[in-house]
C-alpha cells in the first residue's frame, strides 16, 4: 500500500467500500472548504445501499454544507452531570466528601465549563489528587 499513488488507493478503497455496506465517522471536522467536501463524496459515492456518512463539528455552517438532512444540535451536560463527572476526575472515590471546600470551588468552576464534558474532564483530572485550595482557585478564575 505504501507504494500505491493517490489514483491507485482511491481505486481500492471505491472496490472496498462497493462490496458492503459502511458507515463513515467523520469527527470534529473544521475544513470548511466546499470543494475538497464534494471530492470526498465523490470519491465514496459507490451506491453501497444504507451506507451513511457521520460528520460532528461545532460550527453551524459546515454542519449545513456538509448535510443532507438537518443537523442535529446536542446540549452540553447538565450542572448536575458536569459536577459528576468533574468529581470523579478529580478525586479518588469518596474523596471528595473529606474536602467540602474544594468541592464548593469546583462547582464554580463547572459552571464555567459550560456543559462541555472534555473540559470538565481536563479540569479535573488536572487537579487530581491537589488539595490546596489555592490551585482550584487559580484554575476557577
């Protein structure tokens, strides 16, 4: 494969994808650039019957380039979840019932997260196993 040119791999990948059906993931996408999008359909387009392409992005207008049906908006975590989550990153289990104020100082700094589950993820785990109040302060602020 590492001595194929581009005509010949995009030949074997449309024998690939001919013979059964696929679904393609395309994730946090950010090339807005219509034309190489219409390359790449073109290239995939081999009338594999139930096949479907799977685009995420967080910008709006390629979300509509890209779509044949209308793009699905999902909503970030709920305060509830955020702070579930943010907990388990940040303190070994039932850790966190010995350190009220640490807590309290990651509540805020949940609701700054804005439902987003990767950075709820990093905060926390960054602070993993910190019990200086002083560094949760610094990482709400």
């Amino acid at each position: 494969m590492n001595n194929l040119d581009i005509e010949q791999l995009q030949s074997r990948l449309r024998h690939k994808l001919s013979c059964q059906k696929y679904i393609l993931v395309l994730d946090d996408v950010w090339n807005d650039d219509r034309a190489k999008w219409i390359e790449l359909k073109d290239l995939i387009k081999v009338d594999a019957i139930g096949s479907k392409i799977l685009v995420t992005t967080r910008s709006t207008s390629i979300a509509s380039m890209m779509g044949t049906v209308p793009s699905y908006v999902l909503e970030g975590l709920s305060v509830e979840n955020c702070l579930s989550l943010f907990l388990k990153w940040a303190f070994r289990e039932g850790e966190e019932k010995e350190h009220p104020n640490l807590v309290d100082i990651g509540k805020e700094i949940v609701k700054k997260c804005r439902g987003v589950p990767l950075a709820v993820k990093t905060s926390g785990s960054s602070l993993f196993s910190v019990f200086d109040s002083q560094r949760w302060e610094i990482m709400r602020d």
